[in-house]
C-alpha cells in the first residue's frame, strides 16, 4: 500500500498559565486534506492557533505511522490498551490500520521530540471516529492530547461531518482518557461502526 503523506502544519502560539489544563481558540485558515483526498507532501497549509496551557511549545502535522519513533509510541499504546481491555474487545489500530486512506493520522512535536499522536478515521461523509490518542509519558500533563484532539475536532468541523465518536476502555487506567473528551462536550452513547456490547468498551459521540 503506498502512503504519500501531507503536512499540514499547525503553528502553536502557546503562553503560561497559572493552572493546568488548556483552553483553545482556533482560527482556521484552511481544514485538513479530507479523508482519502491525494496531496503532495509540499503543500503547506498554515494554521494560526492560539493556546492558553501549560505546553510551552509544539506543531502539530499530518504525519506517517512508519516512521520509527512514531511506531514507538504507537507500540506503547498499543501495549498499554492491551493490558487494560482483553484482546477480543481492544479495538486500537496498528500501523497497518493508521494507513487505511480513511484515516488521517497527526503528531504533536516539540522540535525533534515526538510528544502526542491521535488520527480520525472517516466512517461516513457526516460521521468521524477519534483514534489512537496517545500522549508520551514524559509529556503528559502539558495538554498535548487537549491540543490534538481539539485540532481533530476543529479539522471534522471543516470537514462538514455532523458527528464524531469514539471508543474507549472502562477501567481506571483510561479514566483520565473519559475525563477529557467530556471535558470537550463528548457525552456517552451506544456502540457505533460494527463495535460490539461488551463490559470492557464504553462510547461517546459529540454533535458538530
């Protein structure tokens, strides 16, 4: 399967705050490649954004499952999702599965050091899903994952999709995980996509 990868960079104009959290106002400029859509890596497509949050610093660009320290971090998740949730109802993509021309797969760097990755993967022309959503260890509690996943949310919203969902895991290690898409108006609904009911599963969906 060939993968031509589209950068589109999100410039992050980001100050202190007195708390932790981030807050966003986004001014959009132009929506990410829609889903499927051929791009050539040299399009370029300033977005500007501004942030109020403990991050100090970050862009955010479409980028490519294979590179090697996204697969990294993309095993991490992996592994991590595994040992919370049983392997026949653990649902998180591979790389293999973040090449599907359905999914859109961005990362957050600070320079050189890969901070967060999240994708979203086209279900329908008015229905999106979130996925692979994963902060690195060491950047956690900079609002990485509040900066992805509003970008993602802000790319759907230029998109013209009427919804977006998500699956997630039920137990305590993926509390924070919950906390922060209701945090972002997500609320829980049944299951979406072909998911299955099970114990180990829960789901949300926020209307655009």
């Amino acid at each position: 399967m060939s993968f031509r990868v589209c950068r589109t960079a999100v410039t992050l104009r980001i100050r202190r705050a007195p708390r932790r959290g981030l807050t966003a106002r986004h001014l959009v400029t132009k929506p990410l490649p829609k889903a499927g859509a051929k791009h050539h890596a040299s399009n370029r497509t300033e977005i500007s954004c501004s942030y109020t949050a403990a991050m100090t610093a970050g862009e955010i660009t479409v980028d490519d499952p294979r590179k090697p320290e996204v697969r990294a971090i993309l095993e991490r998740h992996l592994a991590f999702c595994l040992s919370e949730t049983p392997p026949e109802h653990s649902f998180a993509l591979n790389v293999d599965g973040l090449l599907d021309p359905a999914v859109t797969f961005i990362s957050c760097r600070d320079g050189d050091t890969l901070l967060g990755v999240a994708a979203m993967k086209e279900l329908d022309p008015e229905h999106a899903e979130i996925k692979s959503m994963h902060t690195a260890a060491e950047a956690r509690g900079r609002g990485v994952a509040r900066a992805l996943l509003s970008h993602l949310l802000e790319a759907a919203q230029a998109r013209g999709y009427q919804r977006v969902s998500l699956e997630t895991g039920t137990t305590p290690g993926f509390a924070a995980a919950r906390a922060l898409y209701e945090s972002v108006g997500f609320v829980p609904s049944g299951p979406f996509g072909g998911y299955p009911v099970t114990g180990d599963n829960c789901f949300y969906t926020r209307a655009l």
